[in-house]
C-alpha cells in the first residue's frame, strides 16, 4: 500500500508562487513515478506533472512547461511541485498520486494511489 499527503496549497495572486509538497510512504515499487494532477469543477481530472523516482525524468502538461517544476527530495519520499507565475486558470484541487508503470503518459488510470488533495486558488 502507499500513503499520500498533499500540502502546501493555498490562495495567491497571479504570477505570485506556491510549493506543494507530497509525502510518500508504503511500497517503493508501487510510486516509480509520482505526479501532480489537479481537477476543476467541470473538468477531467489533468495531468499536470510526473517525476519517474529512480531516473527523475520528468514530464509536464503544455500549459505549465516553464512556470512549474517537480522535484523529489533525496530522501525519495517527498515530491515537491513549484508552482511559479501562477495563473487564475491554475486554480483547482491539486493531486498527488503514484503509479508503478506507464506514468510518463500521465493519465490517471495510471496512478493507483491518490492523495486527498490541496487547493490551490489564483486570483487575478
């Protein structure tokens, strides 16, 4: 099993920053790869951003290549998410979860664990 907790979300200004943390524990094998995924209301549930924890790629949604960065601690169990020049379109519940394989496509069938989210909220 794996354990997911977001923190970190908030309310901002555009174009100011957040950094959302994401605490892993359980089995290593099931979180290769950890991301950020966020929903609006209406909305399919987004990829935003992967890291694969053993090689540290990373893959990013179009819309937040060059605004947003995830990172993993060294210690391999928090994933961090800077968020940079945030937009009001950002604005959502943001996710963290983990997957085992297939990761890189970012699609959420792909993530068997979830946390509970955070809310991120950007005011112009």
């Amino acid at each position: 099993q794996v354990q997911l907790v977001e923190s970190g979300g908030g309310s901002v200004q555009a174009g100011g920053s957040l950094r959302l943390s994401c605490a892993a524990s359980g089995d290593t094998y099931s979180r290769n790869y950890m991301g950020w995924f966020r929903q609006r209301p209406g909305k399919e549930r987004e990829g935003v951003a992967v890291i694969g924890t053993v090689n540290l790629s990373t893959f990013y949604v179009a819309s937040v290549k060059g605004r947003f960065t995830i990172s993993q601690d060294n210690d391999d169990n928090t994933v961090w998410l800077q968020m940079n020049s945030l937009k009001p379109e950002d604005t959502a519940m943001y996710y963290c979860a983990a997957a085992r394989s297939g990761g890189g496509w970012m699609r959420p069938s792909d993530f068997g664990y979830w946390g509970q989210g955070t809310q991120v909220t950007v005011s112009a």
